[in-house]
C-alpha cells in the first residue's frame, strides 16, 4: 500500500505591511485594543498587480524546490482559496499550474476558508492511498485584502495576505506518513462568517452589485465561542482515536484566527507554551494560507526537523474544521 508523506513546505509573504497604527487612522480602533483582543500587530498586504495566483506560485516554486522533485513529477494541483483570482473561472489552482508550467495534471481549487488546507491535505493523502496521484502540491493562498471591507472595524483588523504550499508524496514507508486528517463541516453555522452578495444567492442581480458585494462579514464574539470549542473538540479526537498523547506533539500549529483563541485551546489541551507555534502577530489571520505559512515559519528558522510530529487543527466559514497528525518526513 502506497502511504502519502509531508515532504516539503513553502511559503510567500508580500512585503507591503499594514499595522495596527495603520489602521487605527482609518477606523475606530487601537494598537491596543488590536493587540489585546486578538493578539496580531501588523498583516502583510499584497500589491494591486500581484494576485492570489502569484503568491501561490512564489509558495509553491519554494516547497517544489525543496523537494527535490522536478515539475513533471507533479500529477495534481489543489489549491485551497477563498479570495480566488477570478469568481467562478479559470480555478486559482489552473491558472498557478500554468504559471508554474506543469504540465498533466488535476487541477481545482478547494473552497473550505480556514480549514482549506487541511482539506486538501485529505485530498491529497487519499489520491496518493488509492494509487491515483504520485506528488501532489497543496496551497493554501490569500489575498483576504480583497474581499475586506476596510470601513468594518470589526473585520479589517484581522486579515493579511500571504501564500503556503507543500508537497506530499507517495511513499511505502509507513514511519512517514501522515497518520490521520479530520474534516468536518455544520452548514447551519453558515451566517457566522460568511460573503452575502456577489453569488447566485445574493440579494441583487449582477449588474445592480455594488462593488462591495463580495467583502466578508463576521458576527465575530459568535464565531469565537464556536471556534474555541470546535478546535479543542477535534483534537482531543483525533488524539484519543490515534492513541497520542498531547505531550507526544511536537508542534501544535492551528490556525491564526485570534491569540485569545489560540490560548484557550491550547490550555484546554494542556499544550505547553512551546509545543504552540504562533504567527498571528506578524501575520494575522490569512485563513487557508495561515497553516502553511506557520509551518514554513519553523521550517525555516531551524525550529521544524526530520520526523518530528505536528498537529494541525482549524476552523472557518462554512463552518467547516479539520485537524490532522503528521510527521515532517522531507527526502
Ligand atoms: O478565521 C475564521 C474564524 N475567525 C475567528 O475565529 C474570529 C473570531 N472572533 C474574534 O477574533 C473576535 O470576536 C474579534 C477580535 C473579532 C472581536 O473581539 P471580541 O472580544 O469578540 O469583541 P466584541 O465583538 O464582543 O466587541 C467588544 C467591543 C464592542 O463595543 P461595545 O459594544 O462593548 O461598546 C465593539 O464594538 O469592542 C468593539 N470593537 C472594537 N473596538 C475597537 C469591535 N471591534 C473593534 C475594534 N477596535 N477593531
């Protein structure tokens, strides 16, 4: 039986950054209620002319390169998204694989919001356990700056842009591979986080859109008590049904939605201040890429070795949640 392993990761922050001072000049808010009530400090915002494609394609030449692979090796491409380049078509995903110029493979994009990645991640793991795909490039890309309303203080202050990717490969030893992923979706959450306009179910007709129809809308406090409760939830589930203790993880990486969030989680599971990795503050909340960029953070500050177990956990719009155990296992 063919297993799937984590072989490498990348990542891609745009070098525009938007602080929390920054935003205090244009809505009703503080450095220091920012930084209390979520924990962030600044976002990284994407150029006009750079796309979520470009990020994706900057992250994922990056995890390519460190895998030592060749593009041809490459048979599938999912790229998780919800700030696509274009609404409906072509697929972020189709437009990096033409970017990248790989050539035979699947390619779509994956609409989960914050648990993107992890979903592709179960996608990829049984595509390469059937036997269909050999390499699959997963990416998680962002640019939340489009679809933020910046007059919303209660959204605008935490969201960036940035891009993660990584390879995952067939392998045959078992030592490498990823041991579980958990998806899970409750639709009837779906008004907590959400975009009401711009689709088929929206309000308007298409010509009668304003140009802020497709910007993202929270009920914040809502979405935070559900969070906190659904993240620990799944852990502690995908821990007990694999026999690991907490204490067996070497690096908690959930996704960077709130500090607070991030905290209570890890208390309730017992984690110990450095099992946690934590880029909120640099970084905000970049939903489907904020796994993928944290785990290149440790990658590459030495912090992330060969074997070495992570557990991933998320939650976001849909509501959907997720969480996966995998060993870091690069060639
Ligand atoms: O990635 C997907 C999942 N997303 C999340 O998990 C995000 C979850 N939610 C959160 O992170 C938090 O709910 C927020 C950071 C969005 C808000 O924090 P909160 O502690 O839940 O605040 P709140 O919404 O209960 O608002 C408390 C007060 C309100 O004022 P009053 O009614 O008490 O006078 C808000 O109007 O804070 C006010 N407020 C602000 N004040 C200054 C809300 N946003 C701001 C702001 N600056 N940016």
């Amino acid at each position: 039986m063919a297993y799937a392993s984590f072989r490498s990761i990348g990542a891609y922050v745009p070098k525009k950054i938007l602080s929390n001072k920054d935003l205090a000049t244009m809505v009703d808010t503080s450095d220091d209620w920012i930084t209390k009530r979520t924990g962030i400090k600044e976002r990284h915002i994407a150029a006009k002319e750079e796309f979520t494609s470009d990020m994706g394609v900057k992250a994922a030449e990056l995890a390519l390169e460190r895998s030592g692979l060749a593009k041809e090796d490459i048979d599938m491409l999912v790229c998780a998204t919800i700030s696509p380049d274009y609404f409906c078509m072509p697929s972020t995903a189709t437009v990096i694989s033409a970017k990248l110029g790989l050539k035979n493979v699947t390619a779509f994009d994956i609409s989960a919001a914050c648990t993107g990645f992890i979903y592709s991640l179960s996608i990829a793991k049984a595509f390469i356990e059937s036997g269909m795909k050999k390499n699959v490039l997963i990416i998680g890309a962002e640019k939340l700056s489009a679809i933020t309303d910046y007059s919303d203080r209660g959204t605008c202050i935490l969201f960036g842009d940035g891009a993660g990717a990584a390879v995952i490969s067939a392998t045959d030893n078992k030592a490498e591979a990823i041991i579980d992923v958990h998806t899970g979706a409750d639709g009837e959450y779906g008004d907590l986080l959400m975009t009401p306009n711009g689709g088929s179910g929206s309000a308007h007709d298409a010509l009668e859109q304003e140009s802020s129809s497709c910007f993202m809308q929270m009920k914040g406090n809502e979405t935070f008590k559900v969070a906190v409760r659904t993240l620990t939830k799944d852990v502690v589930e995908i821990l007990e049904e694999n026999g690991i203790q907490s204490d067996a993880i070497k690096h908690f990486i959930p996704h960077q939605a709130n500090y607070r969030i991030i905290k209570a989680v890890g208390d309730a599971l017992k984690m110990k201040e450095e099992q946690v990795v934590l880029t909120v503050a640099k970084y905000g909340n970049t939903s489907g890429a904020s796994i993928p960029m944290a785990i290149n953070d440790i990658y590459e500050s030495g912090r992330l070795q060969k074997g070495e177990l992570m557990l991933l956990d998320a939650f976001g719009g849909g509501l959907t949640w997720g969480s996966a155990l995998i060993p870091f296992s690069p060639k």
